[in-house]
C-alpha cells in the first residue's frame, strides 16, 4: 500500500490526523497481520476505529476505490483452509475466499498452502499457483 500522507487523507476524511495516527497504530500492532506491515484485515481494523472515534467522511454515501476493494473483500468471506489463524507461531498460510477454498482439489489446496508458506519467509504478499489464480478470476467473474 502507498503510504498515504495527513493530506491525502484530507481529501475524503474529516479527521484527518485521527484517520493517520489509527492507522500507524494499527500497522505498527499485530493484530490482523504482522506488525510493521498493512493488510486488507488491518484496513478493516481501521475503518472500524476510525468510526469509534467519531471520525466522519467527506463524500457522505460515495466510497472511494479503496472503500470499494475493502467492502468487497469483507463480503468474499476470506479464510484459511482450516478457519485457523492467518498466522501460527512465525509461520503465514495461505487466506483466500470461501467459495475458492470449495473449489480446489486437495492438491490445489497443498500447493497454494505450500507456495505461500515457502514465499512468505521473503516477502508479505506471495502469488498463487495458477491453478487457484484461475479460480480466483472465475469467483471475480473475470
């Protein structure tokens, strides 16, 4: 995610500063991802602090691109394969959609599992395997 400054807040929220201090809050925790990094739980997280707090929006009834993908995602029911916590003990698996997880073979299941487990000692955001990118789309209606 780019990092978003007190000013380009401004532009769709009321309390822009409260907006900025929440979110470097909750990126810095780690509850909804690891610490120091964001992710799309942590962007719930803060939309939910940010109401809490009394923090209110410029465009009343109209969602950014962002507010968009994030009310999106929540409604996609994103999950591990087991229901268990993204993260156990230093070691991430795999989050995709519901209706993804019901889609793959348990092959597809081990490989996407496998991938992002491999991948994320390196790097936060890891690609599926193109089998369950395929699913992906065909979920998206892409």
């Amino acid at each position: 995610m780019a990092r978003k400054s007190i000013a380009d807040y401004a532009e769709d929220y009321t309390d822009p500063k409260l907006r900025f201090k929440l979110k470097e809050e909750i990126k810095e925790g780690s509850k909804g991802g690891k610490a120091g990094e964001w992710s799309a739980r942590k962007s719930q997280l803060l939309k939910h602090a940010y109401e809490k707090h009394k923090g209110g929006y410029k465009h009343s009834g109209e969602k950014t691109k962002e507010q968009k993908n994030l009310q999106d995602w929540t409604s996609q029911n994103w999950e591990t394969v087991d229901k268990s916590k993204v993260i156990k003990k230093n070691k991430t698996t795999r989050y995709l959609p519901h209706d993804v997880w019901e889609s793959l073979t348990a092959e597809e299941k081990q490989q996407a599992i496998k991938t992002k487990e491999k991948g994320s000692k390196i790097k936060q955001h890891v690609s599926n395997p193109p089998s369950v990118k395929r699913k992906m789309r065909k979920s998206h209606g892409l």
